[in-house]
C-alpha cells in the first residue's frame, strides 16, 4: 500500500523530527525535504508565483514516487 503525507509549516515548527521518527517506524519512507529539493530543484525567487511554481514540482515528484508504490512523506516550508 502507497500513500503520501504532505506537511507545509512554518521554519522550525518540527517537520523534520516527524519524518525522522516517522523513517525509523517505516524504513522504507521516502522523504522529501522541500528544502533539499529547492536546491535540487535550481530554486526559483522567493516569489508568490515562484514559490508555487515549485510547490507544483514537488508534487509532481510525490506523485510519480507515489506511482511506484513507495510511502511517502513530503514537507515544504511555509506555502504564503
């Protein structure tokens, strides 16, 4: 079974220590850092636009991780 957990917050606000807990219950989690994957990503501006630009990237990747059957666990930052 595949699903995927999406958390935005703000810096901080413990979406990291979710997911490490979280990887250590399910060692086979993919996580997705939305900060590693904006410097992976050749991050745009911290723009309205630009932000949601690649929030839509992210997704994109969540859901063909998604496809291949892996559980998911994706966060980013603060969305506005």
């Amino acid at each position: 079974m595949a699903f995927v957990i999406w958390m935005t917050g703000l810096s901080c606000s413990g979406k990291t220590t979710i997911s490490t807990e979280l990887s250590k219950i399910f060692p086979d989690m993919e996580v997705l850092d939305g900060d590693k994957l904006y410097d992976w990503l050749a991050p745009l501006d911290m723009s309205k636009k630009a932000r949601m630009a690649q929030t839509l990237r992210i997704a994109h990747i969540t859901k063909n991780a998604h496809q291949t059957q892996h559980f998911c666990m994706c966060f980013c930052g603060k969305f506005f």
